[in-house]
C-alpha cells in the first residue's frame, strides 16, 4: 500500500545561485486526487512558483510525491495548502505562490 505524501519526500538539492533572486516555475498537469464525498478522481494542474533560498526541489521527487495524492481522498484547497506546506518545510523559499487549478 502506498503511503500518504510527506515532505520528506521532497529532495532538496543546494541552491548555487542563492546570492540571486530568481523565480523557479514549475506546473504539473497532471495532477490528481480523490473528492472525500463521492470517491470520484480529481483532476488538477498545480502551478508552483518559488524564489529558492539555500536550496531547490530535485523535480524527480516532486513527481514523486504528487503521484502519492492520486489516491487520496482530499478538498481542492486542503491539497493545495498541503502541497504550500510541504514545499515550505523542505525548501525553506524566500517566497512561493501555490496555484491548483482544478
């Protein structure tokens, strides 16, 4: 059975440039997860933009982590923040802005 997505699954690399603000956007279009009240998929593009500090996301483990939200049952706006927090947790950004298009 897989496990739920946890921020511990985001790799995070060092930042070279980090004397630099720089924007870093990434969107996932393939997004999906499961509405809680029907058990019917969700499908979503999520839209990460970021200004990276020390560090960056390797962008293999964010796939791999938004692939674990397929199955999980979950509201539009909890994924969203949860992905915001994940995100803050492992890469520490100057700035991020979360978009889920759903």
């Amino acid at each position: 059975m897989e496990k739920e997505p946890n921020y511990k699954d985001l790799e995070v690399v060092d930042n070279e440039y980090s004397d630099r603000d720089y924007n870093i956007n990434v969107s996932i279009p393939e997004f999906n997860c499961v509405c809680p009240r029907t058990g019917l998929p969700d499908f979503a593009t999520i839209k990460i933009q970021y200004i990276p500090d020390r560090h960056i996301v390797e962008l293999k483990s964010l796939k791999l982590y938004m692939v674990k939200f397929r199955n999980l049952g979950i509201f539009h706006e909890h994924v969203t923040n949860r992905i915001l927090d994940d995100l803050v947790r492992a890469v520490k950004p100057k700035k991020i802005n979360i978009v889920g298009d759903f």
